[in-house]
C-alpha cells in the first residue's frame, strides 16, 4: 500500500478523523490526529447524529465498531412529531416507530456526539491524538509537509488529511473554492435537565424529536444524551444577520423578545425554550460547498468532511458524508491497486466529489422546501409518503 512508511497527519479529531485514523491503524498505517480541544473530556455540542446504513454506519461496522455502537445509541431518538405554528401535532411516528432494526435502509439510529467520540477514541491507540494542538499554518518540507501548531509545536509528516470542519484551515492550501452562504440561518439553542426546565417541551419531545414549520421559518428540536434537550430556530436571512440583528444572544429577555416579534403567529407555547436556554444562544449561517467544484490532486494532502464539502444539516448527511469520506479514502490509501500516492488520492478525490455533491444538492433542496410558504403540507406528505412501509 501507498502509505507503508510514511507518516501521516490527520488535523480535526471529529466523527470523520477518528474514524480514519481507526481505520487506518486497523491497516498498520503510523497516523496521528491533531485536535484543538484541550482533552478529551472538552465538551462537545451539536445535535445527536443519525447514523445511515450506506454512509455512517458502514464506516462503524469497517471499523469493527458496531457492538460499541449499539451499546450506546439512543433507541427511539429517530422517532418524528411534526407540528404546525400552534404546537399542534399533525404527524407522529411515536406508535410504529421500531427502536432497534439494524440493517433496514430506513432506520437511522441516533447517537449522542460526545458519546460517538468516546467509542471512537477508545478505538484508537494510546497516544494517537494529540491534545491542544490549534494548527497554524505549514509549508512543503522534503516529500511531505512541516505543521505548525499555536503552542510552538512543529511537526514533520508525509501526508495531511484537512477534517478540520467548515472553516478548514487545511482547505486554503488545496483550493481557493469558498462554500457559498445558502440563505438560511439557525439559531441554536440549549436546555440542560429539560424535565425539569421546560416540562411542556420535554414530554412532547418524549425522547424523540421534532419539526414545526410555519410561515417560511421552522423549529427544529431533539433530546440529547443526559437528558437535555437541542433546539434551532431556522429562517431565512441576509447572511450578516447575526451582526446586524444588534441581538444579545446572551440575554433570555432580548432573544425571546426577537421570537416574539419574528415569530409572531407562533404559539406562546414555544416560549419556555427561550425562558429556560443556556446562554449564549448561537447563530450558525449555512453554508455549502459548490456542487461543481474541483482541484488538481496533491501528492500529499487532501480533506474530508466539512473541510472537503460543507453543506446544510437538511438531510442528515453532513457526519455521514465525513465518515463515508474517511472509509473511501482508508480503502484508497491501503489498496495495492494505485500505483502512486498521488493516484490513491485521486481515487478517492473524484468519488468523493460526485458523491458529496449529490448529498449537498439534496440538502440544498430540502432547505429550499422547508422555508417554503407550503412547508408544512410538503414535509406532511413526504414523511407520510416515504415512511408509510
């Protein structure tokens, strides 16, 4: 295989690094992951993450991981409530809704992210990510590359993998392609001990998750792992929204009153996520890669993930896409089939692309659906379509 003997330096130590890196080490490969997060213990956030069978899952199962995996997913965390502005239910999958069918192309089991993390550095060996490390910059050094850290450490290695997210520091030195803002932005919310904070909110969720749509905006909801409780407010914006809505998004008051005003025609009902949230609130514009995008392959670097083709959360695919990404290229890097490293990743490179892009385009769409004046009538019936097997 291409990579006997070399060194290799994966920057980003999300579900798409760990999994290369255990995938790799699983072939014999010497990898280190350089990760920003000060230790392991660092707390991770987001919105749980469903696993898909062709994508996510397929990663977990190379990896040998698939015990561990159903050892700590959420059963019931993919079961649907859809509702209209005023809280009303008009969909539930909560009856027919099977916690545990693996293998069926339909079930997408949940799993916490932070506990994701947990299996996936259990799997690796000891030593395998280096803590603290904020990468800097780097320059061609002999065949491969020297890294530069922010702490002073400088490093030497053959190849880098950029899994470095979104704003991937590693990008710039492939392409100069940026993604493109796609309109919509999210405001992210969080209720720790949600029981108790916002009963109401907590017993509809019942462990699952849920969609409102009205009027072009959404809320998007989900339990996560200790009994807290994830939320987003979705809409359409002027992509500087965050900086010139002149929002506190560390003050309850000034936020609710925001909703109040933007979501007028929304039930009161909503409100206690706003009264009982974490602070800050966080504003995420959504970005995406351009679908058409392409680069002249490198000997030595290429990316996954985010870093290689963000996109929008509206079809679950972003951490899919990234673990997809990390088994396709451990595949390419490990085969006797390419005659070079650059070939390997070349390999790789233009499967990812096509793939990615048709995900992306997806995502995209379903954006467009869901901060549409119909929404609500179009999710009802694709969910009452597609899950009516």
């Amino acid at each position: 295989m291409q990579i006997n003997n070399k060194k290799i330096a994966i920057i980003g130590g999300g579900p798409g690094g760990l999994t290369l890196a255990r995938l790799l080490q699983l072939k014999g490969a010497d990898v280190q992951v350089y990760e920003r997060d000060i230790n392991k213990d660092a707390r991770v956030q987001g919105a749980p993450l469903d696993m898909h069978e062709a994508s996510g899952m397929a990663a977990l199962i190379k990896a040998g991981l698939l015990t561990e995996f159903k050892n700590n997913f959420m059963p019931g965390a993919d079961k649907t409530l859809i509702l209209n502005e005023q809280a009303k239910i008009l969909y539930s999958d909560h009856e027919k809704n099977i916690e545990e069918d693996f293998g069926n192309e339909h079930f997408r089991p949940e799993i916490d992210r932070g506990v994701l993390r947990k299996i996936l550095l259990s799997s690796l060996e000891p030593e395998t990510v280096v803590w603290n490390s904020h990468f800097i910059a780097m320059e061609p050094h002999n065949e491969g590359w020297m890294l530069h850290f922010k702490d002073g450490l400088s490093v030497y290695t053959d190849l880098v993998i950029g899994s470095d997210g979104a704003n991937s520091k590693i990008r710039p030195y492939l392409t100069d392609i940026r993604p493109f803002y796609s309109g919509v932005t999210m405001l992210e919310g969080n209720v720790y001990g949600a029981k108790k904070a916002v009963p109401h909110m907590h017993s509809l969720v019942n462990g699952g998750k849920i969609m409102a749509f009205g009027n072009k905006k959404n809320i998007l909801m989900g339990q996560k792992a200790g009994g807290d409780l994830g939320f987003y407010v979705s809409f359409k914006a002027d992509e500087n929204w965050p900086n010139e809505s002149n929002i506190d998004f560390s003050d309850r008051t000034k936020v609710l009153s925001w909703f109040k005003k933007e979501y007028s025609d929304w039930s009161d009902a909503w409100y206690e996520l706003f009264e009982n949230a974490a602070t800050p609130f966080i504003p995420r514009q959504i970005y995406c890669a351009p679908l058409a995008q392409n680069w002249k392959t490198h000997q030595n670097l290429t990316i996954i993930g985010d870093a290689a083709h963000v996109m929008p959360p509206f079809a679950g695919e972003g951490a899919n896409m990234a673990m997809l990404d990390a088994l396709e290229l451990s595949e390419c890097l490990t085969s006797n089939e390419y005659s070079s490293l650059r070939d390997a990743i070349s390999g790789y490179e233009i499967k990812m692309r096509v793939r990615a892009a048709n995900a992306a385009k997806k995502s995209l769409e379903n954006g467009e659906k869901m901060h549409s004046e119909n929404a609500l009538n179009t999710m009802l019936e694709f969910f009452n379509r597609q899950f009516s097997f």
